[in-house]
C-alpha cells in the first residue's frame, strides 16, 4: 500500500502490544449484533455480495464502537511505533499534518489486518465457514 506516493511498512507489534490491541477490539466490539441471514453464492460456489442479505445497521454499529473507543486507538498508536511511510513514522504528528488525516482509516487497518489477523489465521482454516466469511469482509 502507498500513501502519498511512498510505501507503508508495518511490522508486526510484540505479541503482548498485539493482544492488547486484539482484547480493545473485543470489548469495543462486544454488544453489538451484526446478522447476514443467507449468504448467497454463485454457481461456482463463491460468495455473492449483491444478492446476500446483509444488515448493515449492525456493521455501523460495529464501526463505531470500535472507532470511537479510546482504548483501541491507543492500542494502534502502540502498533503503530512499527510502521513508517516513507521514512515517516506513522504517530499522532504524522496526523497533525491535515493532509495526512484522509490516511488515517486506510493505515489503520492495515495495523490492525497485520497485527490482529494472525491470531485469527489458523481458527479460520479450522473453520471453513470463517474463510469465507472474511474473504467476503476483504471485498
């Protein structure tokens, strides 16, 4: 991912950094609903976005809840001490800058996809149902 022109370089927070980012998630989380009655799929078996019954009250729900919680985004500011734009480290100055500001929600979730997601790795390929359910959150 480039941002500006220059490539974001996240590596990955210490574990403890990683879980504590992982449980702000969780409990920023926790409460909200967030239904898909059928998934639907197409004749080769792949999941079809536009004829799933989606509730999306329950997503923004989700967003917001993690969004606003204080704890989860000094969760990724702590993460974030191991990503750089460029040569830029990515801190609460990088978003002093206005014009960084638009960046903020695309390089966080990449902390959070880097940092969060191999926890999630191997539960998912327990899980087929789990696979598919994230490459529906990926489109």
């Amino acid at each position: 991912m480039h941002i500006n022109g220059k490539e974001l370089k996240i590596t990955i927070s210490s574990f403890r950094d990683a879980r504590d980012l992982e449980k702000a998630i969780e409990r920023a989380l926790k409460g909200t609903r967030f239904e898909i009655p059928s998934i639907a799929r197409s004749a080769d078996g792949k999941i079809d976005l536009e004829h799933t019954d989606v509730d999306f009250s329950g997503m923004v729900d989700m967003v917001l809840g993690v969004s606003t919680s204080d704890e989860v985004e000094d969760c990724l500011f702590k993460c974030a001490e191991r990503a750089m734009v460029g040569q830029e480290k990515v801190d609460r100055d990088f978003f002093e800058r206005v014009e960084n500001r638009e960046h903020f929600y695309p390089i966080m979730v990449e902390i959070i996809k880097v940092n969060v997601g191999p926890f999630f790795k191997a539960l998912a390929s327990k899980f087929g149902g789990l696979t598919d359910l994230s490459e529906m959150f990926r489109k």
